[in-house]
C-alpha cells in the first residue's frame, strides 16, 4: 500500500478503518531512519510479546489499550503516549476499539 500524501493535511485516524476481529494498519512514511504506520484494532484484538531492534512511539489517537514493556502493564487512553524501548519483549491488547500511531526510530 501506497504511503500517505505528501504536503497535505492528513486527519490520522481517518486513514485506517475498523474491521471487525482484525487489526489493519498502514504506514504512513517510511524512510531509512525510520517509519510512521497507523494502526486500527478492533476490541480485544492484540499483538503478542515480541521485540524490536528500535525504539518506538506508540500514539494512541483513538479507544484504549494496554501496552506492556518488559512484563509492566500500562493503560493508555486517547492522547496518551508511550515509548517502547528496543529489545524490550512487548504486547498490545486493545481494551476497546483503538487506533494508535507507531513511530519507529532506528539508529
């Protein structure tokens, strides 16, 4: 899928729809230094424990979820933001419908 538009006003939760029992995303910008991907995940979907190489930046712009790093739970809300440290195992479950935007920076 084709990144977002260029040199527009974008309304970042509208680029990612619900769809029922899924999780959708798209990337929104992709560079070598990093990349820009909405997520939407319908009401108990989840990601389980996995790590990365980066630190990321999880925006929630929608709904809530739980965010765990290295074993810590976290509630976030919309406008809440959490950075994910790099190889730290994490997992996303939403807690209702939610949509976040992950920034992810390598180094």
């Amino acid at each position: 899928m084709a990144t977002a538009p260029k040199s527009e006003i974008l309304h970042m939760a509208d680029l990612a729809a619900y769809n029922e029992g899924s999780v959708v995303s798209r990337q929104i910008t992709k560079a070598d230094a990093g990349n820009v991907t909405l997520f939407a995940f319908d009401k108990e979907q989840e990601l389980s424990e996995h790590t990365a190489p980066y630190d990321a930046l999880a925006h929630v712009l929608d709904g809530e979820v739980e965010i765990t790093l290295g074993g810590n739970p976290f509630h976030l809300k919309v406008g809440d933001a959490i950075i994910m440290p790099a190889n730290i195992p994490h997992a996303v479950k939403a807690l209702t419908r939610f949509k976040m935007l992950l920034t992810m920076i390598r180094k």
